[in-house]
C-alpha cells in the first residue's frame, strides 16, 4: 500500500487541478477544473484496478486445495472489470457532453491550454 501511494505521488503533485487564482476565475476555468478532476479521478481508477487485478490473479492462482479462493478471484475480477467499464463509459459521456456544448472534446481542451498557457 505504501509503495502504490508513491507512485501516485507524483500525479497529485503535478496534477496541477486548479489553474486560476483569485479574480482570474471564470467560466472555463470551472470546466477545465471539472475536466482536470475527472482525468485525474480516471487515473486513479486505473490505479486501483490494476492492484485489485494482480490480488484477484493471486486469489486465484495461489489456490492450495481451497476451491473458495478460486471463486473468491473471479468475483473479484469481474468486479473490477464491471467499475473499469463504467469508469471508461462515464469519461466517455462527460468528453461527448463536453464536446457537444463546447465544441472540443477533453483532448482539444487541453491542448487549447497548452497553447494558452504558452502564451
């Protein structure tokens, strides 16, 4: 648990969620506030299901005549396979929601950041 915490360290640090200060705020930095929460929230959830699928392949193959542990593995992983899908198809509405109001997806929006940022 203490090395996954490390490896999101970096993540949260340079995350970099809210990017406007004080009086700068407006109606797109609340958006972009939005989208930077949800990449990082899909990024965490990554995370997780990649730790929950190495303990459910070890439920499952360290099974030592213990039948329970085979069943427990496998609703395990398709338990993580069910969230992961609806992790993705909720990333997948809020970019088409985004892309239908603004007119960009999440991808094109933070490009146009970088530019603007660049500026």
């Amino acid at each position: 648990m203490f090395v996954g915490l490390l490896a999101l360290a970096p993540v949260v640090g340079f995350a970099q969620i809210v990017q406007c200060n004080g009086p700068d705020c407006d109606w797109g930095a609340l958006i972009t506030l939005g989208q930077n929460i949800l990449n990082f929230m899909v990024t965490l959830s990554v995370f997780v299901a990649a730790v929950m699928f190495a303990y459910a392949g070890w439920l499952f193959f360290s099974d030592t005549g213990n039948a329970s542990n085979v069943e427990k593995g496998k609703k395990v992983f398709g338990a993580v396979v069910i969230g992961l899908i609806i992790v993705l198809i909720a990333w997948l509405v809020v970019d088409t929601i985004l892309d239908t109001l603004t007119g960009r997806g999440l991808d094109e929006r933070a490009a146009q950041q970088v530019d603007d940022i660049g500026r």
